[in-house]
C-alpha cells in the first residue's frame, strides 16, 4: 500500500521465488515487506532520537549518518527486488527465444520438404511430358 492507502498494481510482474529474497514469488508482498520494514525502522530511529538526551537532538552527523544508512538499505532492497525481476524478464526471454528457434527449425524442414516435393513434380510432369509425346 501506499501512503495514501491506495493499493499498487504490480500483477504484471512476476517473479522466480528466490530464497535470499523474502517472498520474493510476489512482487507485491516483496514491497509491501520492505515498505513496512522500512517504516518500522524510521519510526523506531524517531524514537531512539527521543530517547538521547530527553529533548536533544542528535548532532547533525549523527543524523546525517542514520539518513544515508536508510537510504543505503532501501537502495539495496529496491535493487535486489529489480534484480530478481530482470533476472525472471531473462528466463522468459530465453524460453520464448528456444520456443522461436524450434519453430524456425520447423519451418526449414518445410520449406526443404516443399522444394522436395516440387522437384517430384517436375518430374513426374515431364515424364507425362515423354508419355504424351508433346
């Protein structure tokens, strides 16, 4: 879910299910755990921020340093989640890829089987040819 509660659609992708990547067989329960992940943590950071010094902030590289590891580890998910994605885009490519070679292999024998038969015919025509005497 989104922010604003709308659902996203990701029914057109799908994925292998990988097991380094938790639920990763569906792309939606993939994002949605990395979604609630990722705010579990933020909210737990604001709370740590609270606890330090009772009304403190933390210095500014201190939090400069808790954003970029935030932002750091959303990155990697978000890259591992593409990943796996390209990784299954790759799979079906390469099966549709065989599933065409054989057909043009099939279409070769035809197209030799096709030639075959027309010299048959020629033959056969011009033995009728001799037969007829024309």
């Amino acid at each position: 879910m989104m922010d604003d509660g709308e659902e996203v659609n990701y029914s057109r992708c799908h994925l292998l299910t990988n097991p380094d990547i938790p639920n990763s067989g569906n792309i939606n329960e993939l994002l949605r755990t990395i979604y609630q992940d990722m705010y579990t943590h933020t909210h737990m950071l604001a709370a740590t921020e609270g606890d330090q010094g009772e009304g403190k902030e933390l210095k500014k590289p201190v939090r400069k340093s808790l954003r970029n590891k935030e932002a750091v580890r959303k990155y990697r998910a978000k890259k591992k989640a593409h990943a796996a994605y390209l990784e299954e885009e790759v799979k079906k490519l390469r099966f549709i890829n065989q599933q065409l070679l054989r057909r043009l292999q099939g279409q070769a024998a035809l197209e030799n089987e096709i030639s075959r038969l027309k010299s048959l015919l020629g033959d056969v025509h011009a033995k009728i040819d001799i037969e007829l005497g024309v």
